[in-house]
C-alpha cells in the first residue's frame, strides 16, 4: 500500500497513531517500517477524555 500511495499518489507522508499501552500495534508499525515520532500526545478519538497516544510516520 506504502509503495503505491507513494509511487502513484501525491501523497507524501504516512501517519499513523497507536494507544500507549497498545505495545503489538506499536510492533506492527515498527515492523513494516513506521518510524515513531512522538510519544504520548493527546489526541481525540471522540472519547469524553483525549486519548494519550504515539505518532507514527512512514
């Protein structure tokens, strides 16, 4: 998916956000080659409080 949204879009950059505590979407991430950004941000996921988060790019 990477290889096309780079190649045939022009999109340039990937984001993704995981839980904290969310340690295999984390792995996941860093497996096919996400690179962690930032930790522990607020972020709205529409819960009654921010949701606290890492920031993934690709």
């Amino acid at each position: 998916m990477a290889d096309y949204l780079y190649g045939e879009t022009d999109i340039q950059i990937i984001t993704a956000s995981t839980r904290v505590e969310n340690a295999g979407s984390a792995h996941v991430l860093e497996k096919v080659g996400f690179i962690r950004t930032a930790r522990n941000v607020e972020e709205d996921w529409g819960f009654p409080e921010p949701t606290i988060v890492d920031k993934w790019f690709y």
